[in-house]
C-alpha cells in the first residue's frame, strides 16, 4: 500500500521550515500532498492562487509531492486523498501543545489517520510565517526564509 502523507496548513507564506519537513518527510513516505487549508480565524496576507504556484514551483522536480487547496477539515481531506498520514513540524513546545489536540480530533474523525511529528531542524527553528509576514509589511527583505522568490505582494 501507497504511504500517502498529508502536509496541512495555511502556509501564508511557505517557507523553508515548511519545505525542510517536506524533503525529510519524503525519506518516511511515497508521496506528500501539500494541502494549502483556508483558516477561518485568519485572513490570507499572501494571494492564495500565487502562493500555490510558488510551492509548486518549490517541489517541480519532486514527482511525489504534489499541491492542493482544501476548505474542508483536514481529517475529510487526508481521507478523500488517499491519506493515512498527517504530517506535521514541531518547533517548540508550544507547537507540540497546539498539535497535539488537533491530532487527536482528527483521529476520531477519521481512525486510520496517523498524525507523525518531526522536530524542525535547530537552523530553521526560528522561522514562522508570521514573522515573515510582519518583516515584509515593513518592507524587509524576506526571500532567505523562503524556498522560492518572493514576487506576491498582499492580498491587503
């Protein structure tokens, strides 16, 4: 059977974290869908179709990772793609604390989904999309903290 991983989030934006838990994920599993989620509680800073694209740009020459938009739970969607894996990245405790409730009520929605956690890498710990998001409001330079060139500009 196919190890089919689901990699959810907002991903407003992508960055090298993210794509750090994907390449090592790929070592774990057959394929890896990145799922872009909407988040009810935030607004996208990011246009969703240009942020898709530049994943997709990110993994071209990875055949087993592929990009899809969801507005569903997650658990519906890892089921419907073939999905018995959630894969997510820990940065601190406070990520742990966070993903520990959500795998659980994704596991009652669907039981044959496993949630598998890799610890961020020490160098890219200190990324998030938020702070990425806060630097290029503010016109800092943000393209080292991404696996793509940043050429988006706000939704806002």
């Amino acid at each position: 059977m196919k190890r089919i991983a689901l990699f959810p989030g907002s991903f407003d934006p992508f960055t090298k974290g993210h794509e750090d838990i994907v390449l090592r994920g790929l070592r774990l599993f057959d394929e890896i869908v990145i799922g872009v989620g909407r988040n009810a509680r935030k607004e996208r800073y990011f246009p969703l179709e240009q942020m898709i694209h530049l994943i997709e740009l990110a993994f071209r020459d990875y055949p087993d990772v592929r990009v899809i938009h969801y507005d569903d739970l997650t658990a519906n969607v890892a089921r419907n793609e073939g999905a018995r894996f959630l894969l997510r990245g820990l940065r601190n405790t406070t990520d742990f604390e966070y993903e520990n409730g959500i795998s659980q009520v994704n596991r009652h929605i669907y039981d044959e989904i496993e949630t598998v956690f890799l610890i961020t890498s020490p160098h890219l710990a200190p990324i998030s999309s938020s702070i990425i998001r806060e630097l290029h409001r503010y016109g800092q330079q943000v393209d080292d903290y991404l696996p793509y060139k940043l050429v988006a500009q706000p939704v806002r």
